[in-house]
C-alpha cells in the first residue's frame, strides 16, 4: 500500500473550479500549516489557484512533532541523496492525483519548498516527464546535481531565493545549484536575501510571488 499525503488547502480566492494549482512543500519538524498561508499572501494575484500543503510522510524523527520528507540523524550527502530517493515516488503520487482530481495538466502547476521542501521540489520537479509551470525553492539544496545529466527529464523555470546568515543550509548552496542548473539549461532566477537566517523574507515572498504568477500564466515552456 502506497503511502498517500494529505494536509491544509486553500481554495480559489474567485471561487469555482481551479484553473491552477500551488504544492506547497515544508521543512524538517513542520506541517503542511507551515507553508498554507502563503497561499493567503499570493492568492489575490493568483485567484484562480488552489493551493496544497501536504504533510511530509514520515513523522520527524529529530523532535516529537511535525514531519520529515527523509531523516536528517545522517546529514551524509549519501545518506540525504537516498532520502530524497525514497520519498520521491510518495510525491510523485500526490502530485499525480492532485492533478488528475481537479482536471489540470502539468503546466498548470507550480512546486514551492522551503528547506527539505525545498530539495524535494528540486528533486521531483525536475524528473517529471511532462514540466510543472515552475519551481520556487527557498533556503534549500539541490542534491548530486551531476545525476541530471542521466536523470533530467524536463526544465521548468526555477526560482531560488536564500538568507547570507543560513545557520542550517550553506548560502552558498544557492550559487552551486544556480550554476548546476545552467549547466543544464534549466532557466534559473536567484534572490540573495541579504542578512536573513533560515526563512523567507518580505522580499523573498513578493518576488516568489511575481515568478508564480508568471510562470502560471504561460502554458508553454521555454
């Protein structure tokens, strides 16, 4: 039996049938409620999207609360690398699901991630056939990133943004996944959010917000 993800959503502002669809993704030791209000900030000018804010599928293994994509007790490149791997098929699914429940192709959705979320989206987004409209990733890493040579099946547009003052993730995983992601000519726009810690920013919300509502609204890719 496949584990199935489930948490908070947030309907269309206009009401109705969505036309697009936001998948929220959280960090280790979180919830889906973590990220869902995001979707309260960007819905006014994305009216017509829903958005999803599944649990993790594994409840964290670090503190007697929240969820975990993969554990982090082994921060080994290996160990995280395969992590990763185990939990991609689970959001895979959901992300199949979700689209097939409410009638929308793969252009029509957008992945955001922060931390581990954000890994995930990385991860998923870029090894589906057909592209998701986009990729927003906050504070996050892109894993190995030279199995995309073997592994890159798609390259949906991708915003990355990311704190000088990370105590938890190097800032610098920003300029490696950023150049890692040229290399393969996956179109990339990054934010250095200047002083910031482990979190997303006012400005990191407007422009993540103003890259969503841009890639949504194109149905074709670059």
């Amino acid at each position: 039996m496949r584990l199935a993800l489930s948490g908070p959503e947030r309907p269309p502002l206009a009401g109705g049938k969505p036309r697009r669809l936001v998948i929220l993704l959280h960090g280790l030791g979180a919830d889906g409620n973590d990220l869902i209000g995001l979707g309260r900030f960007w819905a006014p000018s994305l009216q017509d999207t829903l958005f999803l804010a599944p649990n993790a599928p594994f409840p964290c293994d670090l503190a007697p609360y929240g969820f975990q994509w993969f554990s982090s007790q082994d921060r080994s490149p290996e160990a995280r690398l395969a992590g990763v791997r185990a939990a991609a098929p689970i959001l895979d699914a959901f992300i199949d699901d979700a689209l097939a429940q409410n009638g929308l192709e793969a252009s029509d959705l957008a992945l955001v991630g922060f931390s581990q979320g954000t890994m995930m989206a990385l991860h998923v987004g870029l090894r589906r056939q057909s592209p998701v409209a986009g990729i927003l990733g906050y504070s996050g890493v892109l894993f190995a990133p030279e199995l995309l040579s073997e592994e890159l099946r798609s390259r949906p547009r991708v915003f990355l943004a990311h704190g000088t003052e990370d105590p938890l993730l190097p800032f610098e995983s920003l300029a490696a996944a950023e150049a890692a992601l040229k290399s393969f000519e996956v179109p990339v726009e990054s934010l250095v959010c200047r002083g910031l810690g482990h979190a997303i920013d006012e400005d990191g919300l407007l422009r993540g917000g103003a890259f969503l509502k841009a890639a949504l609204s194109r149905k074709e890719g670059p």
